[in-house]
C-alpha cells in the first residue's frame, strides 16, 4: 500500500483505455463500456471525451485533434496492458481465465468517524449509548490532548479509505479543533475529497464531563474556527470543505442546534448529523423536545425546528423513522446516510432502504466507522445488500422480492447516491463527459494466471466464462482493497498497490 | 499464497513458542496462553506438552529431556521471531504497536459445495429453489462430464479454503463419482482433512432430467464406490474420509434415503445432507413425505423415519425447525452447521443459533459455498455474530441480550463446533495435550511497522493499546487470509503465505 499525491500540482491531459464500468442515472443499471476511451483534460480533471468501441490508431488521434491535444504530452494508461495476463482482441473483451481490469467510479463514503478509526471492530455486546461510553468518548477525548496520536490515527484512515476506492468522505472528527484541523490537513496532502466536521456536544445531561462543549456559544465558535482552517488551506473547497456537525440532537441543546443553523446558512456550509439510529435514543430524543417532536414530527422534527434539515443535510442511520419524518427528510431534499455494517453490529435495526427510496429520499452508504467494523464501502454495499435481505425475510410475496437491494443498486449507492449527499451530483460517480476522474482501477486474478506466487490478486477467482454481471457480483461480495489497484482523484493518482 | 505438504511423510518433532488463543470447553471463553510452549509430536502429529510462561532455556530444556527428544532433532518455530517487528519481553507479551502473531486452532468448515466454489458470489435475487435450478445444477453436471474443469474447481477451492485457515471441511461433490473421487485426491494431496460426499438425488420430481441418478440403487451403487475409492486412498481416513450424502428431501426417493441409511450403517460412515432451509422448501417436504412429517415430526421427521438422524450426521442450515424438530435433533445427538452467508444471501432466513443451542443442539459454522459467498470460516463466523444480532432485532430485554453471539462463541462454533459435528472432538480445536496440531499462525499488522510497502499484512491495524480481547475481536471484524500466515494440520505445514 503506498498513497502519494500533489494536490497542489497539474496532472498532464491524460487517456485511459480499456473496460468501463460505472453506474447510470437509473439507479438499478450499470453501464458496460468495453474498448473505450476516456480523455481527461490535467488542469480541470475533468472528463472532456468519452469514446466507445476506439481503434486505437485511429478513433484516438482523431479525438486528441478535435481536443487539440499534443499526443506527445498525453499520457497515456491503458488498464489491458497494465494487467500482466489479460488478452485483448477488442472481441472478447478479457482474456479466458486470466483475470480482469475494469474502471469504476471512486466511492463516496458519507459518514466515517475517522476519530474512531482504531475501534474498528470493536463493540461488544454493547449498543449505542453505552457504546458512546465505552468505546467511543474515551477515545476521541485523547485525540484533542495528544496530536502526535491524532496524527497516527487520521493518517492511518485516509490512507486506508483510499486504498478501499473512498475518493471522497464525509468525516466526523473529534470535539477538538486543533485535531479536526489536522485531519483537514491530512486529507488534503493525501488527495482524498473530504468534509470534515468538528464535533459539536454541549448537553451536559447527556455527554461526560471531560468530554463536552462548555456552551452553545462555544460549539458554535469553535465550528467557525474549523471553517476559516480549511478555507484557508483550501479556499475553494476543491479538495476539503468543512461541514457543519452536532453530533445528534440528544447532545446537543436547543441554543447549539440554532446557532450551528444560523452559522450553517450564513456560510453556505453542508450538515451532517445522526438520526433515528436506536430505539432508545428515539425515546430520549422525544423526552428532550417534547415540543419539537411532537404532532408526530419526531426526531426529524427537531432538526427540522432549528432549520438544520436542508438539501445540504446528511443524516447517519434513519433506521426507525417514521413514514411522516420521511416524508419530511425527502421534502427537504436531506440525504439518509445507509450504515448498514454499523446497524447490524451494535444491533441498532435494519435500515428500510427500499421504502427510504420509495419515499423519495435520497441515500447513499456510510461505513460508520467504528460503530461500523469496516473503513471499506465495498463491504458497506455488501452488507446493504445482506441487510436489505434480512428486512425483506419480514415480508411477503412481491414486497419481499422487491425490498431485495441488487448488486447495481448497492454500486449505485456507493457512488452515486452518496455524491448527492455530499454536494457532487454530476461531479462525480460516473464517466461522463464534464464530470471529473474519480476513479478505481479495479483488478480481479485468474485462475490460470500464474501471478499466485509473486503477486496477491485477492479472493476473486475469475474461471473465465462469467458473464460481466457476474464477474461484477464476485467482486461485490468477495473483492477486497487488493482488488482496488490504484485510486485516481480528480485525475490524480492517489493511491496504487504495490 | 502457496501450500505444499506430504501427508505421507512424518515431520519431525516439533516446538512452537508464542501466544496461543483458543476456545475452551466452555462455549464463551477464550484462553491466552502467552509465552507458552507447545510440543507436537512427529509421527502422530499429536500436542504431547503445553508448557506456560517459559523460560526458554530452562523449562524447554526440561520438556525436551522428559519427552525423550533430541534438541537437535526437534524444529523449533517461535512465533515471536517469525514477526520481524514482534517486540518481546516477557511481561508486555507484544509489541506496542508493532503488530501481534498468536497461533489458532484451524477452522472447520462443516458445510461447503467444492463443486460451486466458482459461482461464489453468483446469486441475483434468487432463493433457494430457483437458485439450484439456474446457477447450481448446470456448473455442477458440468465438473462431471469435464474432469480438467473439476481439477480446476476443486483445486482452486482446496488451495483457498487452505489459505483462509480451514483444516477440515465437510464437502458436496456432485453426482458425479470420478468427480468426486478427484476432490478426495486433492484434498489428500493438499493435506487438508476432509469428508468428501458425493451427492445423491434420485427424485425425478425435483432433480432436472440431465442431473439425476437413474434409481435409488444407482444412488446407493455410486456412494460405495465412493466410499471405496476413499478407502484405498486413505485406508485408516486419517486425512479423508467418505460421507453419505443425500442431497436433501425433496431430490430424494425414500428408497434411496432408505438404502443410503442401510450403507451408512453398514459402514459406520458419516451423514450430510440440507434441512429446513428455506419455507417454500419446508412446505414441499410435507407435500412430498405426508405420513414422515404427520404429528409435528416436521422435516426432521423424514430424515428420522429413514434412520438417517444420528450422531454423525450434519444438517446444513436448520433455519426453520419447530421446537418439537430441535429436540428430535437434539435427542438423535445430530449437529447442525449453520451458514449465516448462505442464508442471507438467498433470503432463507435468519437461524436462531442461540436457541439451537438451548436446545442441546451440537452447532459448528459452515460457508456453505456458493449459497454463501465466501469461503472463508472467518467470514461465517463474522456473519454468524451479525445474524444473530438481526435475530435479536426482533426480541427485546434479556432474551435480546442472550441471543447476541459474542466473538468467543463466534470462534468457538468455528472450531470446536465443527469438530464435534465432523466427529473430531477431543482432536482438533483446541491446544490441549492428546489434541493433534491443526493450527493457523494468525499475524496482523501494527501501524508503526515499516512493512508496508513490501509486505501486505491485511487490513487489521493493531495500533499497540489494545488489549488481547480487543485484538481478537479486531481480527474477527477486520481480518482476512492475509492474516493467516501459515496453517498445520496433523502437525504438517500446508499452507503459507510468500
């Protein structure tokens, strides 16, 4: 594993040819582009044209003509070359049992704790309020009086979210602005698109002593401070943006949540936040706003109350909303942040994505590291599909079969559906022309290749007969980062296996 | 990857050094035996002595003296020296920060189709029966008519199973009998302890016309020479042994069932077969057996009517049974191997482990590829703790709590389980004296190690301030086969990673 990137530098104008994949604006198809060209314009790192079907010598020049491009100064990355095995005769697309190369999307991660990153894995037998005590306060608390920790912890994740595909992240931090502005930093020297959130807690009923904002005022304030950070390290947002976070209305008061609205709103700035994750805390949350809750407006209602519930908004979990909260959350345009591995493991419930969908929400996937055990979104888009599974055994006859999330649904969540929550519709999860090169090279190993020894392709043994949706459903559910061989950001490359 | 072994030849005397974790007796407890020295004896591959907290010099020496063995005749394999970083003083018992290597018992798999491996992660939106018709029975006919095609499946399976740390797998073939004696030849060549079944299915109802055996004497003919050709190979079946292999229910006759229970007798051989998988299953077995499953005998009822419930026989899923069916089971002293992946994948539905478990039911953990998608015995066990949380979704206050299986019982029906239902109690699972070496070195990765360019040690980053229950809880949530480093069964090396 080895990450380097200059953010700050211009990549050449760029070709990459061979297969590729990525999810369309239909949320149930993916589109095959075997034989293609994409060109990706240095400076912009946007895709300026896409080419099916080329013939190298002659399809390729004309475009780099049309383009104006030097052919000299384009570089060129062709993944069937790159793949040592791989046979290509424009027909067959891939080599009979020899693996294969395919470009797909980076994937969007909308809700991490990259404070929380070393937990991973580690929950117990517990669920989530004494997880917040026992796993998770004590740990994010030592990240604020120790840097050099923060330092290993952040930079331990952002190169691991990368080396997993995450292009772009929607990172909690800690309470701590000196922390939440070093993992600003960090993301932006490794080239990870991210929104990193200071945490905001002030409800001292509800958070410990040692770890809890001294006021509203000072919540409020010390979100400004994280702001004029990572504008100041990045003015326009390209790369990193901050976002506003309180962590869930049962830690926040009243006077935070408006004047983190107020703040919010003034400086166009995005939400995230948790909501509906656990029965328990859905009782508290109506225990603490009576008034805000009440009429059956619910948790949602409290955001809502304080103007945090916009088309800015990320909302973690929304596993037990009710059909008027999300009739609400789709009104507004907020965006549901599906964590299933989290949902699972500390035994939260199983988020109904179908009927989020049905309802006009919109979602996207969240690894929730580490109430999710995984930094990987691969593994949250198969867990959505298991988790999907288990809500549709509730069920009967059509509702059941079409509860079922499929493979292109799961992939579009990972990419599509989390760049709309995170502000990159169009931007990003897909190779259009005009949208920008966040991508994956991902390689899957063959049987007959004879790589085995020197080189670890991962679990996924291509036979050589499957069908392309079947080779995407094998790495679906047995792919891992050894199959993510390089990231690109924005036309950089960001990460590449060794 | 690689693996190599000779179960011909005797190993010599063996000590390994290190800390070594494994289940005990007790179904939710994890022993830690650190500084500990384990002696495994050449000729029967047997632990002859656990020495804790060593002094190398002294006590070693002592062991070696009272044992009989020659120091210089006996191969020394120290865990701690194998970890380039692995700090070791003797109190701390690892390095802080540097990554951690302990040895575990090797896995068994007591449910998986050798014969589906390539169709991992192939399922769509199917359940159980359509599943079979589409993806299972076409690949399966295929391995029989093509047996360069079944070394290519079966060899793949064996090496990766190996490599995911399972030392003893229950395996289906196919209908095919020189198929499934090839899958014995491999599975004897690669070292890895196996019962090997060939599938039965006589039923012309269920099975397609081009995937069935002729009568329930063709059945019966093909599992002898099977079992024959088990025997010649390994006579004593101290690698692999036969195992009688109805498929299930629905695709058998009841002469058939009857005849392989006759066989299975006769023979003193094991049993497997599918039970209560899935409800649509469920309701075509009481269709098929009226009088078999009358009075609440359920579909337990049928295999118990044909004297095929015993105490060597292995039930694959058991997602559906009555209270009535688990006591039967329990009372026949039948084990049920539980395949969280599988089950989850397919929509079968969610198994109460912990009520099996109430029940006096014996429960091992199995992948059931390709229903499930993984291969991997870390991967069910993983899902298993998932399940049981999905199960306990719908159940509240203490029986909640209880129903949540923790990672000591993860591990424990990963190991110990299974061996119970593979008839290797007392043999394999664990590091007690009299119990043979069929162990995984498991190494995972610390973040101030420098290997990471070079060396791939997994996705588990082991930052130095966990404790042991926290590591092994790591490794469950986050680990992979790259974390298992080497795997003995019988005390020979047959599996390591380059």
């Amino acid at each position: 594993m080895s990450s380097s990137t200059t953010t700050k530098t211009t990549p050449p104008n760029q070709l990459f040819l061979g297969t590729f994949i990525h999810p369309t604006s239909q949320q149930d198809e993916l589109e095959y582009l075997h034989n293609t060209a994409v060109f990706v314009e240095g400076a912009s790192g946007k895709i300026v044209a896409v080419e099916k079907d080329v013939d190298r010598t002659r399809t390729v020049d004309e475009v780099l003509v049309r383009l104006g491009w030097s052919a000299a100064e384009t570089k060129i990355f062709d993944a069937a070359a790159a793949a040592s095995h791989h046979h290509h005769d424009g027909k067959e697309k891939r080599h009979n049992g020899g693996g294969v190369r395919f470009f797909f999307p980076g994937f969007v991660d909308t809700h991490i704790h990259a404070s929380q990153y070393p937990n991973a894995g580690i929950f117990g037998k517990s669920t989530l309020l004494d997880w917040l005590n026992t796993y998770t306060f004590p740990l994010e608390a030592s990240l604020g009086q120790d840097l050099a920790k923060a330092k290993k912890v952040y930079g331990r994740c952002v190169r691991r979210t990368l080396a997993h595909g995450t292009t772009c992240a929607a990172y909690f931090a800690t309470r701590d602005v000196a922390a939440t502005n070093l993992l600003t930093d960090v993301c932006l020297a490794a080239g990870q698109r991210a929104l990193v959130g200071r945490v905001c807690m002030d409800e001292r009923k509800l958070c410990p002593e040692w770890y809890c904002d001294e006021s509203a005022g000072e919540s409020v304030q010390r979100t400004r401070e994280v702001v004029e950070h990572a504008r100041a390290v990045d003015p326009a947002g390209e790369w990193v943006r901050p976002i506003v976070t309180p962590r869930f209305a049962p830690s926040c008061t009243a006077a935070a949540m408006q004047g983190l609205s107020d703040l919010a709103k003034e400086e166009a700035l995005a939400v995230q936040t948790h909501i509906s994750e656990n029965t328990g805390e859905c009782e508290l949350v109506a225990e603490l706003f009576p008034q805000e809750t009440a009429g059956g407006r619910g948790y949602a209602g409290v955001y809502d109350a304080f103007g945090l519930l916009g088309d800015k908004t990320i909302l973690a979990h929304a596993v037990h909303l009710s059909e008027q909260e999300a009739k609400l959350v789709a009104e507004r345009g907020a965006g549901v942040s599906h964590c299933p591995c989290s949902n699972t493991a500390i035994t939260s419930g199983a988020a109904k994505v179908r009927w989020l969908l049905d309802h006009g929400v919109n979602v996207g996937l969240g690894t929730d590291v580490s109430g999710g055990y995984s930094p990987s979104v691969l593994e949250a888009a198969r867990q959505a599909s298991l988790v999907s599974r288990h809500v549709a055994m509730g069920l009967e006859g059509e509702e059941k079969e079409r509860t079922k999330l499929t493979v292109e649904e799961v992939l579009w969540l990972a990419t599509r559906g989390g760049a709309r929550l995170v502000g990159l519709e169009g931007i990003v999860g897909g190779f259009e022309v005009g949208m920008e090169w966040d991508a994956q090279l991902v390689g899957l190993g063959g049987v007959e290749g004879e790589d085995d020894e020197d080189h670890d392709a991962g679990n996924v043994d291509i036979f050589g007969w499957e069908s392309w949706d079947n080779i995407v459903a094998k790495w679906l559910f047995g792919g891992d980062d050894r199959n993510t061989t390089k990231v690109w950001v924005k036309g950089r490359l960001v990460h590449e296996r060794a």
